[in-house]
C-alpha cells in the first residue's frame, strides 16, 4: 500500500470521524418528537454511537496519546447530556452519560488494537 493512499484514507477517516461527532451533537439535542429510534434500549444506542465513533478516529489518529481521543469523547458525552436538560422532550441521566463514556473507551481500545493489527500484518517479515 504506498504512503500517498494511507495518507488519502486516513484524512478519509478522520473526515468520517468528526462527521460522527457532529451527528452525535445533532442527535443528542433535537426535539424527541424528532427522534427516530432503533428499537433497542437507549444505552446500548448511546454506548455503539460512542464506540464507532471512539473507534474511528483512534484508528484516523496515529498518536501514541489516543487516551485523548477517549477523554474528549467522555467530556463530550456529558455536556450533552447536560445539554438535553433544555431540549423539548429529552431528559438527561447518569445512566446515558455512563453508556456513552464506556462505549467511547471500548472504542478507542478497538481503534487501536485495530491500528496495531494493520501495523503488525503489514510488517510481518517476508511480506514483501
């Protein structure tokens, strides 16, 4: 795979990833007459928005310090939930808040197990 196409999918990804963040702002506060739900309880929809989303952008973003990526998505989680105490209709519980925060950490953790599986495979001796 040569350098230029990595670097065209990993600004691809990074670009999806915060795409990903945006949704989870829009989502998070439009009206509940608004929502369109999965069927499946809340904190599993909470916990897999987070953890796709953790999981791309730790696998976009190649520094070592990906606990950051984890720690914005925690923080975000929480002015959101906050937030929805202002939104028509939605309501705010610590229960979301601990869904979102644990599906952003098994995100990052699976984005960078991802990265370093990739890395490993490409790196193998004799691949080449």
């Amino acid at each position: 795979m040569s350098p230029k196409l990595v670097a065209t999918c990993l600004r691809t990804l990074k670009a999806i990833g915060w795409l990903c963040v945006g949704l989870l702002i829009c989502l998070s506060w439009i009206p509940a007459d608004l929502e369109i739900r999965t069927g499946m309880a809340g904190q599993i929809e909470h916990a897999l928005a987070y953890c796709g989303t953790g999981a791309i952008l730790a696998f976009a973003y190649q520094d070592p310090r990906r606990w950051r990526i984890a720690a914005g998505l925690v923080m975000l989680a929480g002015i959101l939930e906050i937030g929805q105490l202002w939104v028509s209709g939605r309501h705010s519980q610590p229960i979301d808040f601990a869904a979102s925060s644990v599906g952003a950490l098994a995100g990052v953790l699976i984005g960078r197990a991802a990265i370093s599986a990739l890395i490993g495979r490409v790196m193998r001796p004799g691949r080449f």
